[in-house]
C-alpha cells in the first residue's frame, strides 16, 4: 500500500514538474564566442587542479544566486574563475548553462583558461584576477548577417534605456518593444563584480559598439565586465518572477496532493523529495549530454552557424528511418529544415576536447571549399559531445549503389560515365590545387561520389579524413591511417606518405572500377587474390584490355574507352612520382588527341614479380603467386 501511494505520487510530481520544465525551460546552451587565452600553460596538472578547484567554490554561489567567483592554488598557476548567468535565467537553467559553460574552458588547454559566453550564462578562467576588468582588447562584437532597416530606431531606443535602467537594478535588465514595425527583444547584463559605475561604463562601451551592427537583426557585444545582446527573435527566458511563480505555484498544488495523500505519504516525503532532485538531475543531464554546448563558433561566418535544436528538429530527432548511411567518421542523417531545404547531415564520432579543436579548425578550412563537384557545405553546429556537419543533400544515390548493381548500371552509359569520371576529377583537382589550402581526400572511392539528378559527382566527406575512426590495418596497429583497403595507395599504406597522389591512386582505382562496373576488390573469384587493377593491368599487357570493360555498356568508340583504361592505370601504379597530377587528367580525358603514355606497374602485382624484372620466364610463376593486398 505505502509503495503504491509512493508510486502515484511521484507520477502526480513527475508529470507536474516535466510540464514546468517544458514550459519554462530554456537554459540557452549555444556557444557565442570563445575565446583561449593567448598565454600558454605552464604546468597543466597544477591548472587542471587549480581549475577544477576554483569551480567548486563557486558552484554554490551559482546554483543559488547566479553568480560565483572563486581562485586556487599558487602563482603562477593560480586560477581565477568567475561565472555568471544572465538575469532571466531559472535557477534551473543556469546550472546547466554553468555545468556546459565549464566543460568547454578545460578544452582550451594549453593555453590558460580564456572566456565562454553561452547564450545564457557567462565563465572566464585566468591565472590572474581580472574581476574588475571592464573593458579589454579582446571584447568582441558579433553581427547577425541578416538585415532589417525597419527596427534599426527603436532598437537603438530599447538599447539606450535599458543601459540606464540597469546599472542600479542589479546590473541587468532585459525588454522588448513590439511596434507594427516589428519586434525587439534586448538583454544587457554586468557581472557582479562590476560596481554601479563600472557597469555604466561598460554598458555604454558595449552599447556604442553594438549599435554600429544595425540595421543587422541580432547582435551580441561581449566585453569583459558586461555584455549586450539584441535580436528580433525572442531569446529571452520568461522573467525571474514569473518563474518564482511558477515555481511557488508547483508546490502549492504537491502541498495540496501531500495532504490528501494523508500522513502516511507525508512521512515518506523525504524519500520522496530525494527522488524528485535525482529525476530532475538525471532529466537534466540528458539535456546536457544531448545538449547545444557548441564549442567553438566565433570564427566561422555567423551564417554558417545552424543551432542543435534546428539540426534536430530537422532530422526529427535523428530518427534511425532518417539514416541515409554510417561511415568510418560517424553516421549521416538526412534532414529538412524549416525552410524547405533538404540537408544531409553528418554526426562525426568526436570523443576527447583536443579532437573537438581538431574538428574546429578542420571545418574552418572546408568551409570555403566551393566547386561544383563538391558537395556543398552549409554550415555546422558544434557540441563538446557532437560534430554535426550541414551539407547540402544529394538527391540520387552514391555511384556503388548503381555501378555495383546489376539493375541499376544500366542507367549509367559511356556518357554519363565519362561524365563522372571528368567531373570526379575536376573535383579533386580543385581540392588538391585550386582551394586555398591542398586538402588530399585519402577516401576517394565510389561511395563517396554522390550524384545528382542528372548524375553529375559530387565529391563527399573532403577535408574528414582526419575524423575516421582509425581502421585496424594488419602491422598498423597504431597508424592513423584513413582510407579503404582496395583503394589505397601503396606508399600511403605503407609507411603513410601523404600526397596529391594517394588520391590519384584511388582515382585511379575508381575510374576501372566505373569502366568494369566490377569492385576492386571483389574481382576475381576468391582463392585467386588479384585485384581489379592488378587484372587490368595483365590485360593491359596481354593487350586484352577490352576484356575488363562492362559488358552492359554499349560502346561505340571502344578507343576512347580504351584510352580512359589507361589514365586509369597511369594512375594506379606502383611508383607515386610517375602518377599524373589532376590537371594532367583532366587534360588526357578531355584532349583526346594529346599523346598517353605507357603506364608501368601498379604495386600489390606480385611479391615474385618485382625481382623478376618483368622477364618472361619469371612471369609464368608469377601468375602462380597468391598476392593479398592487406598484407603490404
Ligand atoms: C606541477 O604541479 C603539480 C601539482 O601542483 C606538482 O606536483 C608538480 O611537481 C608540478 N610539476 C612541475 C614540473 O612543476
Ligand atoms: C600566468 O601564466 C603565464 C604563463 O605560464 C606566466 O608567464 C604568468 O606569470 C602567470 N601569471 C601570473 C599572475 O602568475
Ligand atoms: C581572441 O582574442 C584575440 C585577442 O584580441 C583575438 O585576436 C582573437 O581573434 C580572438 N579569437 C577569437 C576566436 O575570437
Ligand atoms: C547602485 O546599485 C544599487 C543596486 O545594485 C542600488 O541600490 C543603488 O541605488 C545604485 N546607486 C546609484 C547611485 O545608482
Ligand atoms: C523587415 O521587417 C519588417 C517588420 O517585421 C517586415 O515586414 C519586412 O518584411 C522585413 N524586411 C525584410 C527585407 O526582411
């Protein structure tokens, strides 16, 4: 009987404060800027103490009243830290802004601590005491990129009052002004260790500069001592009353239940209570786990920036019936956003911090990769827990899926396979030559070219080769090695040489496969380990080549098919420095009377071969010789 009541009043409880957290909830967890301090650590077990420690003295302060400052250890790796929620945070929501915004600053190492301003909460870690800075040259300004002349005055006008108001209201203050010109909705904020006049002053720096992003439609002015942040959409959480109210009210009615419940229930309430804080916690962990810490944002365009909640939204949750795929890199989801479009989105698998700046810096450098045979990059949002990439979505599928399927290769003629082919290169030469940085792929294979509706490439997963999860190769144990077996490059497979000419290899590899409609390495029957490429190259040799094309194509001009056989060995062999560079493809597949030249060996031929010279009387024991790739 006690165990039941106990079971319905959770259940009466549970469901009471599951509505409260869905009505008031919204602990604004994207990250607007960060920024690492410039001074390197000096001894990062005694900042990483130090830190953690100064976290805990301020936890209380900020669970209870939003606010903490706290400092540990001996100079030089003393550690100051101070975090703050803005004023129309719940307490709620700012323990998990507070619990995201402090995860992130560890990730900064080595360099000493630095800033995090989340949308709602606000942590900085130094090993000085910077509590009363109120200005300093590293206070930002981030301008939202899309414009509206229509609310530029009475922004300004909801700007200036609230920096009046505030200085004596605690240092915050937050509103919004609703005219048929639009809305507005503004936040302006001190930390708490900025007195009446250092508030003023820095709300009336920040003030002057954010207005200068107008007629922008949102903007954020982050200073050391205050910040500013004002936009046409309604970010602000309800008012701190109100939720008081809410939250009085939630008692009243469990005071109520706790009454009819009788005595019995109300011995137990203790248990109770405790098991509401742990479902609470627990609730709220998830929302971390999942949540929107994004780690690092300041530097891509704002326009690039998509927010988790939208991405999610967009995928439904990322719904397994949305899963388009699962790489060495994480899982691809498609999506529709709000607006119609059709995205396909990549959650990369990203444990540890260093690899979250590892994905920063590798998204900042494919982020301006543009070239029709590329797919699109959008835009990204980035958590502690999760990299998701935004790319545009292809509609057709990957070429695998139609050249290694009876049914559907007959889609694909010459034409249109020539047509990959070209634009598959063009894609990489613009990677390897054209983009401001050379990215090498190092996956190129068939189910990374994507194609549209009118089956022209698009090349996929550039610049991630970095986020695979590292493949166990036989000998390499530890080598950090991306790729796919068939497809790789002897030097790169060796001793992990990376050049240009890994991916002319797998280019190489590809394009024979596009010519037989065959997979490289399911060539042959299974005891006799030849490759497609090693097979093609005896055909080359035999001059039997046209054996190796696929029989479902109907082909008019069997030399030019012929000649696209050899770039495909031309790219493939053994020695990397007579592999041709794109532009050198691109040029024999579109200059037809431009003179080829006679490929030499592709590796992985034969062991036995490569001493006998190519002689004829080795040859016919070399045909003999069992050759597995994965062993090199
Ligand atoms: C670093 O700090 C730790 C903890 O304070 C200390 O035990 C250690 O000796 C320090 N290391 C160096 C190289 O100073
Ligand atoms: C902070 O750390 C840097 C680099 O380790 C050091 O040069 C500097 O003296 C430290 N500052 C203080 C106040 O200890
Ligand atoms: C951080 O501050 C430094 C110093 O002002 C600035 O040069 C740098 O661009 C900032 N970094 C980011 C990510 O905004
Ligand atoms: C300074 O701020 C406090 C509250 O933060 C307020 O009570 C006081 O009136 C303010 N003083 C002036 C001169 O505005
Ligand atoms: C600017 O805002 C007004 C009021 O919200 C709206 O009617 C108008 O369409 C907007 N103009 C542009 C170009 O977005």
């Amino acid at each position: 009987m006690g165990h039941f009541l106990i079971f319905f009043m959770v259940l009466i409880i549970s469901s009471i404060s599951q509505l409260y957290s869905q009505i008031y909830s919204q602990p604004r967890l994207d990250v607007v800027e960060r920024n690492c301090s410039s001074l390197v650590v000096h001894n990062s077990s005694a900042y990483t103490m130090n830190y953690w420690k100064a976290i805990q003295q301020i936890q209380q302060g900020v669970l209870n009243g939003g606010f903490g400052t706290g400092s540990a250890g001996d100079p030089p790796s003393k550690m100051y830290v101070i975090a703050q929620c803005h004023g129309d945070l719940s307490m709620l929501d700012c323990r998990i802004c507070f619990e995201a915004g402090q995860s992130i600053l560890p990730s900064c190492l080595p360099h000493i601590g630095g800033r995090v301003y989340l949308d709602g909460c606000f942590i900085r870690a130094a090993n000085y005491s910077f509590f009363h800075e109120i200005i300093t040259p590293e206070d930002t300004l981030i301008c939202g990129s899309t414009k509206n002349n229509s609310r530029a005055g009475m922004t300004t006008r909801l700007i200036q009052n609230l920096i009046k108001e505030a200085p004596s209201n605690d240092g915050y203050r937050s509103g919004k002004d609703i005219t048929e010109d639009g809305e507005v909705f503004a936040l302006v904020n001190c930390w708490k260790t900025m007195d009446n006049k250092s508030c003023s002053f820095c709300l009336e720096k920040a003030a002057s500069s954010i207005l200068s992003c107008l007629p922008s439609t949102d903007g954020y002015a982050l200073n050391a001592g205050c910040i500013i942040q004002y936009s046409d959409d309604n970010f602000l959480s309800i008012d701190r009353q109100e939720i008081q109210y809410a939250e009085f009210y939630t008692w009243l009615v469990l005071f109520v239940a706790l009454i009819i419940f009788g005595a019995l229930v109300i011995t137990c309430c203790v248990c109770v209570g405790k098991f509401i804080i742990n479902s609470r916690n627990k609730r709220h962990r998830n929302v971390k786990i999942n949540g929107e810490t994004e780690s690092d944002l300041s530097i891509f365009k704002r326009s690039l920036r998509f927010k988790y909640s939208t991405i999610e939204k967009a995928t439904n949750d990322f719904n397994e019936s949305n899963k388009l795929g699962q790489g060495g890199f994480g899982e691809v989801f498609k999506g529709c956003l709000g607006d119609g479009r059709e995205i396909a989105v990549k959650r990369l698998f990203v444990s540890s911090t260093t690899q979250s700046q590892d994905v920063v810096n590798e998204v900042n450098i494919i982020s301006l990769a543009e070239h029709r045979n590329l797919v699109r990059f959008l835009g990204c949002s980035l958590t502690y827990k999760d990299s998701l990439l935004v790319y545009e979505f292809v509609p057709n599928m990957s070429l695998d899926r139609f050249l290694f399927d009876p049914e559907k290769k007959k889609e694909l003629d010459w034409q249109k396979r020539l047509g990959i082919i070209i634009g598959t290169a063009r894609g990489l030469k613009y990677l390897h030559t054209d983009y401001k940085v050379s990215i090498v792929h190092r996956d190129i294979k068939a189910s990374n070219i994507l194609l549209d509706l009118k089956y022209r490439p698009k090349i996929s997963d550039f610049g991630l080769a970095k986020f695979y999860a590292s493949e166990k190769i036989p000998g390499h144990e530890t080598a950090k090695i991306a790729g796919t077996l068939g497809y790789m490059a002897p030097e790169y497979l060796g001793n992990g040489q990376l050049t240009e000419k890994v991916d002319v290899y797998s280019y190489g590899v590809l394009v024979l496969e596009i010519l037989s409609g065959v997979r490289n390495n399911k060539f042959g029957s299974d005891d006799s380990l030849s490759t497609l490429v090693t097979s093609t190259w005896k055909h080359f040799q035999s001059n039997t080549m046209s054996e190796i094309i696929d029989r479902s194509l109907e082909i008019d001009n069997i030399e030019e098919v012929l000649r696209v056989a050899q770039v495909g060995l031309l790219c493939t062999q053994e020695a990397a420095l007579l592999r041709p560079t794109m532009a050198e493809i691109i040029q024999m597949l579109t200059q037809k009377n431009s003179p080829l030249s006679q490929p030499s060996k592709p590796p992985f031929v034969d062991e036995c071969m490569e001493l006998s010279n190519y002689s004829n009387s080795f040859r016919k024991q070399a045909d003999s010789c069992k050759i597995d790739p994965n062993q090199r």
